[in-house]
C-alpha cells in the first residue's frame, strides 16, 4: 500500500483548456454592412488573449485554442467580442461570462453555443478592498484600509474611488484619492448598531468620482452583521462584487459565439506516490520488447473514448517521453492498430490512440524542425501575397489584376498563372523538405523507421510495397505539414491568421501536399480535376518524397541518432524578438522618451538584451535573482502592453527593467516565458507597485518611500502553455491516474472479457497469458485504489482544515 504521506509538498494546478470556435449572428457595425470581428478572453477582468480579426463578416471563424496555467483562486472567465476600427476606437459588440464554479460542474467541459449580452459598466469590476469590521459597545465600526487592482474608468487610465459605507438608511463617503486604481484611504466610519432589523446588512461601495458626468460604479462588498456577534471583528481582503445584472433591450441580438472551455483542477502528489504506476505502465512498453503481449495498454486503448483520445494520448507520448520510452510506447500502439487493419488503404486513417499519440507525438517533438521546414515558404506567401486561384468557379478577375499593358486578364491567363506561383511555392517546399534530413529530431527518424519496420511486418506482399511509405506520410504530410500549412498561427508560424487572399493560397498549396503525400495522382484528379495542371509538380513530388523517406529511415543502430530521452526544452534560446526597453536608475524615473527598441533573447539562465541580435556588446539579467515578472499599468507609459522584471543584486537593491510589447498576445508570451524560466526561484516577492516611482512618490498608490511594500498581489501562476514548455512528469503522472481512475470500470470489462477469450483457447501458452494479464491488471487495480485513498485522505483533511477559518460575513 501507498502511504499517504507527503501532504505537504503537494501543488495544485488548475489548467484552463479554451478554444475559440466561431461567432454568427453578430450585428453590423461598420457602413460597409459587415464587421471586423476579434475576441478578448480576460480571467478576473485582465486580458490574457487575443484572437486574430476576421475581416468583413457577422460569422467569423477563429478556430483558435489555448491552455492556460491559472492559480486556483482565480473566479471568472469573459470572452468580448469587438469590432476592429482603423480610424477611431473600436466597437464593443458584446461578451459571455462564465464563473470558475459552472466551469467545475462540467467535468466533461463544455462545448456549445453561448448568446452574447451587452456589456454593462455596472458588471464590469474587478479588484479587492481591504476591510475590518466590528461591534463596540452597541456601535458597528468599519474601518476602510485600501483597496488594489480597481477597474479603470477614466481616459487617464485610472479612476478616482472613494468609498460609500451604508447602513440602517444612514451613508458615510471617504476622501477621494485622485488618479489611483490602488488608493489608500486608512479611514474608519461607525454606525448605531441596530439589533431588531430583518436584514442586518452592511454595504461598502466603492465609486469613482466624475466632476462632470455621472460617478461609475467600481464593485461592492455586502455583510450579514448578524454573522459578527460571535467573533466581534472581522478583517481582509474582500473581493468587489457586480451590481445585480438588468436586463438589457438588445439581449439576443448580439449574436453568439461557440465554445469549447474545460478545467481542470488537479492536485499533483510528490513523485514518489506516482512511481509505481509510471514503473508498471513502462514495464508494460519495455516487455513487449521481448514479444510479450502488450496487455495493459490493450485494455487502455480500447476503454479510452473518443472524446478523451487526444488528451490521453498526448499525457500518454510526455510521460514516456520523461522516462526515453517513447520509441517504445508507439512501436506498441503501431502493433495494436496493425493487428485490428485488413486494409492497407485505411491504414492510420481513423482517429485511434495510436494516430492520436503519433500526431501528438509529431507535435511535442517535432515543432522546430516543422518551422525549419516550413517557415521560409509560409513567410514568402504572406509576404507576397499573390492571386492565386485554380478553381475556374471560383475566379475573380478583378481580384487578380490587369496585365502588364493594363489589359484585363482572362480566365485561362490567371489559372496559368497561379499554377505558376503554385508551382513555385511547391518547388521550394519540396526542396526544404529533401534537404531536411540531417534537421530531423532523432526520435522523429527512429519512430518512422519503426513505423515502416511494423508495417512492412504486417503487409510483406510485393504488392503492399509502397504501404510504407504510405503509414509516413499519412503522419508527416497529412496530419503535420498540410494542418499547420493552412493554419500557420494554430502551430506557430505566424502570429496571425492569413488574409482571404492568403488563406486561399495556403489551402491549395495544402491541398498539393496532402496529394504528394497520398501518393496517388488519380485520385486527386478524379475529386478535382481543376488541379490537373499541378499534376506534373505533384508526380515529380511523389518521387521525392518517396527518397526523402527512404534517407529518412536509414540510418546505422550503432548510430542511434543520439539520446533517446527528450528534454522539450532546449539548451539554447527559448525565446527572442525586438522589444522596447527602460531601466531604472537611482530615483531618477522617466526621461522624454524612456523606451529603446533592443533585441531580447531570453536563455535557460539569463535574459540578455543587446542593439542588434549579432552584437557583440549586450547587457544582462541573470534569472536566478528574479523576484517577479509582472504587467504595468496603462497609466504609467501610456501602454497597456508593458511588463516590468524586478530582481535583486548582491546588495538586495532592487531593480527593475521595462519591456514595451506590440500586442497583448506577444505581452502574455513573454510574461508566461519568464515566470515558467524563474518557477523554482525561492526569494519571490509577494507583492508590487503595477506603475512607477515618477517624481517623489508611486504612481499606482502614491507611497512616497520608493522601498514602500508593493499595493498589488503577484500573479507568478498565470500562464500560457507552449509546444516548449518542459515536461512536467508529476502532472502528466496525474492526468493519466485520473484518466485510468475513471475508466477504471471499463478496463475491468474488458479485462474479463479478454481472459474469457483465452480460457476458450484451452491452450498452455493462453493459460501463460492469462496468468501475466491478470497480475498486470491487479496491479493496476490496485494501485490506482492507493492513489485514490490518499486524494481522498487529503481531501477530507483540508476541509477539516477550512472549517475554523475566516467568518463568512459577506453574503
């Protein structure tokens, strides 16, 4: 048994898997009668995404995904649907919310289409107000300390809050603290308590102050004062709560968005709890080395649901990749697949665990290498953007242009013509992709080359001779070039979607691809004869493809390509770009223009910046005495793209440099880049200053010591996960446990199911069988009931922990 010891090192991480589908039904806001959508995604009111804009449509499709990385006391995800505008500010079209709690009752996650609703300045707060309240004497005292990270309801970029304490019909108000989303007030009001009232309720309003127009709500605490008899006093940080919602006249005509949101809130044991089933699952990938049957992944393939398939497989293909096993993991899924295939032409075609496990395989370890190969044609397309168009249906002549004498061109001129820049495009492509057989990870080259070795096993027949080089390209062309060739964003490429234009070229170019990798120049011809002027590039295509493979899988064992085991982050640089840069200096902030573009490379250990990326001059931050990575006030620079790494010499003096971004995307990157590289620094700060020590005091809060304690909390655990993000093998460990966990059942049918199988046989080697099946699977059984009893012993010890806590006075 699992001794459910440990407690104290476990972490809890809530992930946040979101994918931004699409919109319909939107209204128009621009005089063409269309719009430009884009979306906003915000956790607790700070944005944290931002997708691409859909030119000229009221049905946008975005297709967009992401994972974040929250902490757990993270309350609400809204999603805002805006209308881009060139010449003035850009239209709020309106926006769906949903809370952390509706999130936690969907297990499953939630995918479905969700109305938009007006945004309402009176829902749209945010921020804490720090509080202590108490009975003296007959007389309720509220004392109002201050308040952090309130919404910004002025052009400035701040807000002018004071507070409004009621009770029993009487009002108190503050002082007004001008210019601040962090004010300090430090001031106390009392009431005459009155016992005999129905609802005994205390409410502490926060506002900003308007000279001219109307005061715009901030949020709201309430308390049941009758809760307070019993401790007398009650203080902390209370979260500022929305106006009740009012219905709105344009609720249903906004248009809808469809989403697809799942979260998951895992606590993450010590390794050691997870040892034995990680040790048992990899004995069952390391024996079938030996030609042992493959039992217990059996069971996991066929229990794991289409729905989970993606999501398992990719735990499945990190986790082996932790322990060098991944070779080994998929050589057991290609066996599984091939026993249950009679046809070579539906080979790796269906959405198995084993498709699903290589794709997600291609993914995690062959990001780089697909950038390599693809990046420099991608970027001539955007770069170019050039008509192209061969579907004579589908011509437009305006569209593409008049000829050199001004001369409108015909429909034959354009189809010869962009067969022309197809052509071009696809010559290029194809050379990269030859040429690219020393850049190929090593694991990428031993899990084709086994792929081929198990197919050319199953289909020996001169006849299946090409099967091979099918089971390839089915992985490499159709399910990792072609995906990330017509969504470059989705894989990297790009930092934003392609134009119509664009997007249009991508896809044929995809499409030349996807029939280079089929290998077969009638089918393409018999679905869309339109592409018959490619089919010389796509023969020629095929057979470089077919030598491509062939150098691909031939290598010497001796040679081995190097290590087996994966570190999904590199030894060299993880991250770099032109940013605009500011570093303090003594007290003297902020010179006419503080900001200078600079080249940032972002290593392992350091974070370097220097003119240009070649320079031989540079200046450094060394990640170790990183204290906190943090976003800066709009206010401060005029920016709301701005972030601020703070970080500690010998001496302990802190300092502190700026980095401007260009988009709130590359800003949530960079902030999620550096917080993942400094994880497992000790001496973090608790709290910051979001503006600057301009003149004689902090913008934010207006402390004029400049080693004044931070006004705002940090946010270390929020960020973005990336393609190189290091394995983490305690959360992976997690993720299958729960996986295993819930189909617990449906491996135990299957289990029976199988020995039923082989008692039927009555044979010695069935019997053998049955015996290393069974001890296999009572294993499993058993240890994840150990797991199981210690997530629950933990459970039940921290509500006991809970139970004496803070007073629940806030109703």
């Amino acid at each position: 048994m699992l001794e459910p010891s440990g407690f104290a090192k476990m972490t809890k991480r809530t992930t946040l898997f979101i994918r931004i589908v699409e919109g319909k039904n939107l209204p128009v806001k621009d005089i063409t009668g269309s719009s430009d959508p884009y979306c906003v995604v915000r956790i607790d009111n700070e944005a944290i995404i931002r997708t691409a804009t859909i030119w000229k449509t009221l049905s946008p499709f975005w297709g967009e995904e992401y994972n974040v990385h929250l902490p757990p006391t993270f309350h609400t995800l809204s999603f805002h649907v805006l209308d881009e505008d060139s010449l003035s500010r850009d239209d709020v079209i309106g926006k769906v919310s949903i809370t952390k709690e509706v999130l936690a009752t969907k297990p499953q996650g939630f995918d479905g289409w969700m109305s938009l609703t007006e945004v309402d300045p009176d829902e749209e707060v945010q921020g804490e107000i720090h509080l202590q309240i108490s009975i003296q004497t007959r007389r309720l005292r509220c004392h109002v300390f201050e308040a952090r990270d309130l919404a910004r309801k002025d052009r400035n970029g701040a807000s002018d809050p004071f507070v409004r304490v009621r009770y029993n019909g009487k009002t108190h108000e503050s002082t007004v603290v001008k210019r601040s989303c962090y004010p300090r007030w430090n001031e106390s009001f009392e009431f005459e308590l009155d016992e005999s009232l129905c609802e005994n309720t205390l409410s502490v309003e926060v506002w900003d102050w308007d000279l001219v127009s109307r005061n715009d709500f901030l949020g709201k605490v309430m308390f049941n004062i009758s809760k307070l008899h019993s401790v007398q006093q009650e203080e902390g940080w209370f979260r500022l709560d929305p106006d009740k919602s009012k219905s709105s006249e344009y609720e249903g005509n906004l248009g809808s968005l469809r989403l697809q949101l799942r979260l998951r809130d895992e606590r993450v044991l010590p390794s050691s709890h997870y040892r034995p089933l990680t040790e048992l699952l990899c004995q069952a990938v390391s024996t079938n080395l030996n030609g042992n049957q493959p039992d217990l992944l059996m069971l996991i393939d066929e229990t794991t649901t289409a729905e989970s398939r993606q999501e398992v497989a990719t735990n499945l293909v990190k986790l082996f990749l932790g322990h060098g096993l991944a070779k080994e993991f998929l050589n057991v899924l290609f066996k599984l697949e091939l026993e249950k295939t009679s046809e070579s032409n539906t080979l790796f075609r269906s959405n198995s665990l084993a498709s699903k496990s290589m794709e997600s395989f291609l993914k995690v370890a062959g990001m780089q290498y697909l950038h390599r190969v693809l990046g420099p044609t991608v970027n001539r397309v955007f770069d170019e953007k050039k008509y192209v168009e061969l579907d004579p249906s589908k011509v437009e002549i305006k569209e593409a242009g008049c000829t050199g004498l001004h001369r409108i061109q015909t429909e034959a001129e354009v189809i010869q013509q962009s067969t022309q820049h197809l052509q071009s495009y696809l010559t290029e492509l194809l050379h990269s992709i030859v040429k690219s057989v020393s850049h190929c990870p090593p694991l990428l080259r031993m899990a084709f080359r086994q792929l081929c070795e198990r197919v050319q096993e199953r289909f020996p027949e001169r006849e299946y001779r090409k099967v091979k080089f099918i089971a390839v390209t089915s992985f490499l062309c159709l399910r990792f070039f072609s995906p990330a060739i017509m969504s470059p964003k989705l894989f990297h490429l790009r930092e934003k979607h392609p134009d119509a234009r664009t997007s249009r070229t991508l896809l044929l170019l995809a499409k030349a691809v996807q029939s280079i990798g089929n290998l077969d120049t009638l089918a393409v011809r018999s679905k869309e004869p339109w592409m018959g002027p490619l089919q010389p590039a796509i023969q020629q295509g095929i057979a470089q493809l077919k030598e491509f493979i062939t150098q691909l899988i031939s290598f010497e064992d001796k040679e081995e390509l190097g290590e087996e085991r994966l570190s999904l982050q590199p030894a060299g640089t993880l991250k770099e770009g032109f940013l605009f840069l500011h570093k303090t200096r003594d007290k003297c902030m902020l010179m006419a223009s503080p900001f200078k573009k600079y080249h940032v490379t972002l290593r392992s250990n350091i974070l370097s910046y220097a003119k240009t990326p070649n320079s031989k001059k540079s200046s450094f931050v060394s990640l170790q005495k990183v204290r906190a990575v943090e976003k800066v006030e709009e206010k401060s620079f005029g920016s709301s793209h701005v972030m601020q790494i703070i970080w500690s010499e010998e001496m302990e003096q802190i300092e502190i440099l700026y980095l401007q971004c260009k988009s709130v995307n590359e800003l949530n990157q960079w902030l999620s880049a550096l917080r993942k590289s400094c994880i497992h620094n000790t001496e973090t700060l608790n709290s910051y200053h979001p503006g600057v020590f301009k003149g004689d005091k902090w913008s934010c809060c207006h402390q004029k010591e400049k080693t004044a304690a931070g006004c705002d909390k940090t946010r270390h655990g929020v960020t973005l996960q990336e393609w190189n993000d290091p394995l983490d093998p305690d959360l992976e460990s997690q993720l299958i446990f729960r996986h295993l966990l819930g189909v617990r059942e449906a491996m135990r049918d299957k289990y029976l199911e199988v020995v039923k199988l082989e008692k039927d046989k009555d044979s010695f080697q069935s019997h053998e069988k049955d015996s290393e099946l069974k001890d296999a699977a009572s294993k499993l059984f058993q240890l994840l009931r150990d797991l199981q009893d210690i997530h629950e012993d933990l459970e039940r010890s921290e509500k006991q922990k809970n139970t004496n806590c803070l007073l629940e006075l806030q109703t």
